[in-house]
C-alpha cells in the first residue's frame, strides 16, 4: 500500500473526462485507487468524475467517488445497489451499552411474512415490498434503471424495518428516519447518468458521515456543488484490506479486546474474523475526512454521535460458524 498526496484537481489526457479529487496533503489516498479513477475517465461518454476523501480501491470501479457520464455502466454503482445508511431517533430510560447489546435481536434472521406474522416491526412497511432487486449487466438501460430503482427502495425499506425489530427489542417505539441516504446508485442528472459508489448524496440535504465502530460519525449540511458531482464522503473509507486488517490485527488485538471499543461501545459479532477485519484500525481517520469536506466547501458539520452498540452478525457461541462464502454476501465493502 503505498500513501499518495494528490492536488485537489488532476489534469486528464484530453481524451479523458476530468478528475476531482477532494483530499489534501495530509489524507491517506492509495495510488491504486487514482489510477482506477482515472481508468474510469477514460471509458466512452464518461464527462467527469469526483473522488472524495474516502476514496479507496474497489473491484473494477473505485470507492468513494461519484462519476457523470452519457453512458450507464453498472459496474460503476456495483452489486450493493441501495446499501446506505439511516438515523432513527429514539429515546431511552438508561443507555447503558451491556443492557443494551444483551436486548438486541438477531437481525440475520430475516423476518418471514408468515412465520413471522406478528412481529410489529411489519408495521412500519407501507405498500408492496419491490421484487427484482438482483444486480447484473444491463444491456437495456431503461430496464437495469428499473430493477435498479427497486433495489433502492428496497434498501430503504429494510433499514427502516430493521430500526423498527431495534426499537421494539429495546422497548422503545420506531420512528420515521431523520436521514435515509443511498450510497450505491445511479440517477440522471442534468442530462447524465450520475453513478455514485460509496458516495453520499450533497446536494443541500443533511447527511450521516460514517466514522468506525470505535469512533464518532458526523451528521453534516452538506453543499457539494457540479465539481463534486454534487456528492460528498459517506465514510471513513477503508485504509488497509480485509486480508491486510485480519493480518495485523491478529498480532496487535485479541478478540475480547475489539469487542469494547476505545469509545467505551460493545460490539454485537459472531463472527471473530469479521472483528479483524473491520476494526477501527482498518480504517482513515474520520477526521480527517471531516476536514477535507469543509475544506473543500462541500459540508457543514452540525452534530457528532457515539456508538454505543455495533452489531453485525449474532454470536452464535459454540454453533459451528457457517461458510466463509456465506457470509461474503452481508458484509459492506464501501
């Protein structure tokens, strides 16, 4: 991994679309993930493309970066159409983490309609829940536009029902989200298809930057403009791999260890791999990607939050763990 300080504008051939990259001297930005950016602005009616400050390498495309062009690529929004973000408000007698994470329930399980029947988080879904939500080549724009719009939807209506299954096993009563944000997904905008890839919309709405499960996230006014793609950061960003993470973890942590973090929150994970693999360490300093947003005029921050329960996936005690391959499919890669 190699630490590169890119300018914040970066001069194409001029049979490339222009590259923006929203970082400054002090960022971590891996020189792979500039060359994938600039690989993307070179591809056919690509016309720009804005990498945020939590911009790092991804399968084919990179992450953390919002790309304007006359054509709809897929790859470039990735399989995790409608993966995002929500913040439910709710309130608490006592927000004591181990009270808590002990009441949390287990949310890889997955509700079925009828088995499931009389769970009240059905409550809070209103009309038909979208069908089609596979992702895959599109060679109709218009159809892969459809599934895709569904898909969207279709993340939005789970983390709703997921924060509805919280509330109640906590005792509290679900609320509507104050933000519900997508960071993989394609819309047309001025005349173009708008690809965002681990990239938050900014265009004058507020938004939840990400921090790690052991530091703080930042609710921010966000007021990215046409140089930004009118997007801004949606994390931390990853700065190591998982396999790099798993590696220098192992000889740093021990498991009970990552499961309290600095700020003093538990970690809900079953799965000790995923512990590694996803602790703070592996990823940029919040911070730091704060500051490069207010740098660069694209966000406001308004509030900081804490955790203080992160799960992941149930801790299934002496239960053989499943696949590996299993579980591929749930993680979050942006």
């Amino acid at each position: 991994m190699s630490e590169h300080h890119p300018p914040r504008i970066s001069t194409p051939s001029p049979t490339s679309a222009s590259v923006t990259v929203f970082a400054s001297a002090a960022s971590w930005i891996e020189s792979a993930a500039l060359a994938q950016c600039q690989q993307v602005a070179a591809l056919d009616g690509m016309v720009h493309v804005a990498a945020m400050p939590d911009l790092h390498p991804g399968k084919g495309a990179p992450i953390g970066a919002a790309m304007a062009s006359t054509v709809l690529y897929p790859f470039l929004v990735g399989s995790d159409i409608g993966c995002g973000i929500a913040v439910f408000p709710i309130k608490l007698k006592r927000a004591v983490p181990e009270r808590l994470a002990s009441r949390f329930p287990d949310l890889d399980r997955a509700l079925d309609p009828e088995r499931d029947a009389d769970d009240p988080a059905w409550a809070v879904v209103q009309g038909d829940v979208p069908a089609g939500h596979l992702a895959g080549a599109a060679p109709d724009p218009a159809a892969y536009l459809a599934r895709h719009d569904d898909a969207v939807r279709w993340g939005s209506l789970n983390r709703r029902v997921l924060a509805a299954r919280v509330a109640y096993a906590l005792g509290a009563e679900p609320t509507d989200p104050i933000v519900d944000q997508c960071h993989n997904l394609v819309e047309i905008r001025d005349g173009v298809y708008l690809h965002r890839k681990g990239a938050a919309p900014g265009d004058g709405r507020d938004v939840l930057v990400a921090g790690t499960r052991g530091t703080a996230s930042y609710l921010v006014a966000a007021h990215a403009g046409p140089e930004a793609n009118h997007s801004v950061a949606h994390g931390a960003g990853r700065k190591m791999s998982r396999a790099d993470a798993l590696r220098r973890g192992r000889a740093k942590h021990t498991v009970e260890e990552l499961r309290r973090t600095p700020v003093g929150s538990l970690v809900v994970c079953g799965d000790r791999q995923l512990l590694f693999e996803e602790a703070p360490t592996a990823y940029k300093r919040i911070e730091q990607v704060i500051a490069d947003l207010v740098e660069h005029q694209l966000a406001t921050p308004v509030v900081t939050t804490i955790p203080l329960v992160t799960y992941k996936t149930p801790d299934l005690g002496s239960t053989a763990r499943s696949d590996r391959r299993g579980h591929r499919g749930r993680r979050g890669g942006s």
